[in-house]
C-alpha cells in the first residue's frame, strides 16, 4: 500500500482553457506526486482567453500569466497541436493516464430555432468572435459587411463584444490584438446602425455594468435606447447591484441623439426573433413584441421587420459530442455527476456545468473536479507521459510544448504595429513552424 501512495498520479486535462489551467495547478498544489500533461489541439494555449475575450479587453487577459506560471512546474506540461480523435483516441489516454479530465469548453452556437437561420449572412457569435479573435478554425469566414444595418441577437455581454467591435474605429482599436484580416474589413464597412435585440426587458438583461458602460463612450458611435421601453423611473430606488447600475447607463443612453454621431447602435429590448428573411442572403428579420409576464416571455403578436445585411445570435454555447462519452443534448454538455462521467472520466468548466459565469468562475470549479479526484482515484503505475510521448514518435506527430509556444509567442509581439501588443498569427502550419524553428 505504501508503494501505491508515492506511485505517480498520471491526470490528461483535454483542454487549455482556463477551466483546464485551474484544475492543473489545483492538482498539482498539494504534497502528493501528481503530473499533469494540458492537452490541447491548437498550438497554442489559454482557450477562451485568446480566442474569446474581445480583442480591446487587454486587462482581462492578463489572467494568463497566471497559468504561465503554471506551466513553469516540472510536474505540468502543455501538449499543444495534438488533437483528440484526429490524433489519439480518447481510449487510449485512458489506458495511459489514471484520470482524464475533459476541459474543452462550450463552443458550438446554440441554435436560434427559426427559419432561415441557415442562410448568408446569418453567423454565430462563436463563429464571428473566433474570425475577429484570429482563432485558426474561422480565419477564412470572410463575413460580408458591405451591409448597412447589422442585428446582433443576445442581451449579453458577447452580444455587448460583437456590437463594440463593429462600431469601434481603428484608431479605437490601435492598442488591441484584432486580428488584421478582420480590422480590414471592419474599419472599410458600410455599417451604419447596429441593433442589440433582446426578448426580454432591461431588468433581464444580463449586461454587465462596464461593458454596458462602454457603448455610450464610442468615438464614432452614438448609443440609443428607446426610453419607452424602460421601466418607470421610480422603478430605479428599489434596484440594486448591476441592475441599478446598467439602469443609469441605459437612461443616458435614452437622451442621446440619433444624429449625434455618424453610426447607430440601438439596444432595443422586448423583440423576439421569428424568422429570417432573404432567399440567397440575409436580407432582414422578423421580431415579434413580447412583454414578460411572471417571469416569462410572451408573444404580443404584433411583428415588424428590421432591415439587416448581416445577423449574429449571441444566444449561448453548447460542448462538442465526443464519441462514447455520454452527452446531455438538452443543456449541451456532457452527462456527469458532480463532475464524475465514468470511472477516471471526469469533466470541468462549460462542459460540465454549460456557459455560464465568468474566467474566474473556472477556479472553484478546477478545485473542486481536483479535490474529487484526489479523494477518489488512485495512481497505478500507468505510462502517462511518457507512453504518450512514445505514441507521438511512433505516429511522427509534432507536438508543441509551452517552449515552443513563447517562440510563437515573440514572434507575435515582434510582428505587432505600433501600440497593439500582438498581431495574432492564425495559420496553424504557420505556428507550428515558429515553434520548431523552421
């Protein structure tokens, strides 16, 4: 028994996310031998917080130096550019490693439900942030925005990204990291007026009170709000937290000028998308009135049709299905139970508990999937890393260790114009390259 207690506990985190990261270093913080290889099938890491925190939140970022300093530990090492199913099966990093924890986030959209969703020019936010965010699998979308009026669908914080980024001017975004194809486009497009839709009213809105904030200090973009659709003014003295505060940001923006500025954003609530209209494109939507009663959201049966030449659901995520792990179709995630899927089979962040919260979110979650692991699983003396790494000689993979991820990443920061602090590479053959110096 005593030779099993100091034997290696081998733990495979399939993800790079911020939900991987904190499980990793939660495992790796206590006086038991655990080693843990992040596996992650881009070459680069950090998940959502490169890929999916908007380009002009820099600060927001900054939380990757903390899973820098992860990665500096012998016992924790970054395996980029191996994906699971393409690359290794899922079967046999469970005969390597006594624990394999899923970490690979929620980044399928969610469905709108309606008709013509399935048309040009309808794109989901995941889609569209990863285009604007340089993320490998959407540097070809090449969105049309020779549009004049664009639908942005979602009273959230990614429906907020999605509109900013549309209406920010280059100069506004200098200091950003947006990916330059998706600058090109942005900054030379027709747009004229953004709509923020939402089916619910402002009290439900889901905004936080900064970035709500930011949409009435657009350079060349004036915020508007119909103040009808707000709620009575003595309403206000009984809010608090967010609320009361997205409240006074949306009364301000009630006052502004429609022609204060060149661009439009209007954050209409109480509008319910019913159908897309266009044949080969998208040429507009159909919103029907809603009020929300006890709660719910009830159709008024009065519609109308917003002209709009692009439409981005910002409506929510879903896990990817992985073959044989079980999979809830409802919530879109996998079917766990406090995080267990199957004996050594464990799952941590969106895809356990769906998209919700914040980065730091992910850190009670990773402590706790750590602390359930360590009480129930014990090591037995399998490969871990190193049959892994005799599976990638043997198939002649090139993996990309966080050595060769700081190559990539200088070269980033070498490449960068004047005041961004990066210029995001997005061709994978192209990082890999970098990274073994070829």
């Amino acid at each position: 028994m005593a030779e099993d207690k100091q034997a290696t506990l081998w733990v495979a985190v399939i993800g790079a996310g911020p939900a991987g990261y904190y499980t990793a270093e939660a495992l790796t913080s206590g006086e038991q031998d655990v080693r843990v290889d992040i596996i992650d099938r881009l070459p680069t890491p950090f998940g959502l917080i490169r890929a999916g925190v908007a380009p002009d939140h820099q600060s927001i970022k900054n939380v990757s130096r903390r899973y820098e300093a992860t990665n500096q530990r012998d016992d924790v090492r970054f395996v980029g550019n191996l994906s699971l199913g393409r690359d290794i099966t899922l079967k046999e990093l469970q005969d390597l490693y006594d624990v394999v924890v899923l970490a690979t986030g929620a980044a399928k959209d969610r469905p709108l439900g309606v008709e013509g969703e399935d048309l040009n020019g309808v794109i989901g936010s995941g889609a569209f942030v990863g285009w604007y965010n340089s993320h490998p699998d959407y540097k070809d979308l090449d969105p049309d925005l020779r549009v004049a009026s664009v639908a942005v669908i979602g009273n959230g914080n990614v429906a907020v990204d999605v509109a900013r980024i549309l209406a920010k001017t280059a100069e506004e975004m200098a200091s950003s990291d947006l990916a330059q194809h998706a600058a090109d486009e942005i900054h030379s497009s027709a747009i004229k007026d953004i709509y923020i839709l939402g089916r619910r009213g402002s009290l439900e809105a889901a905004f936080t009170p900064k970035e709500l904030g930011e949409l009435n200090a657009l350079e060349n973009c004036v915020a508007l709000v119909d103040g009808t659709q707000l709620p009575p003014e003595d309403v206000d003295a009984e809010l608090t937290g967010a609320t009361k505060k997205n409240m006074v940001h949306l009364r301000a923006m009630a006052k502004n000028s429609a022609d204060a500025k060149p661009t439009r954003l209007h954050i209409q609530f109480y509008r319910r998308p019913m159908a897309i209209i266009g044949e080969d494109c998208v040429c507009g939507i159909r919103l029907e009135e809603t009020v929300v009663e006890d709660g719910k959201c009830v159709g008024t049966g009065k519609s109308e049709v917003l002209p709009a030449g692009l439409i981005v659901p910002c409506i929510g995520y879903r896990s990817s299905p992985l073959e044989d792990v079980p999979y809830d179709e409802w919530r879109g995630v996998y079917q766990n139970e406090e995080g267990l899927i199957s004996d050594g089979l464990y799952c941590v962040g969106w895809c356990r508990r769906g998209p919700t919260g914040t980065i730091g979110t992910n850190k009670p979650d990773g402590v706790g999937i750590a602390a359930k692991i360590l009480e129930e699983v014990t090591a037995a003396g399998k490969a871990g890393r190193h049959g892994l790494d005799a599976i990638v000689e043997e198939r002649g993979l090139t993996i990309v260790t966080f050595q060769d991820w700081k190559k990539i990443e200088a070269a980033e920061v070498e490449a960068a114009a004047d005041g961004a602090p990066r210029a995001k590479f997005a061709d994978v053959d192209e990082m890999v390259s970098i990274a073994d110096g070829s």
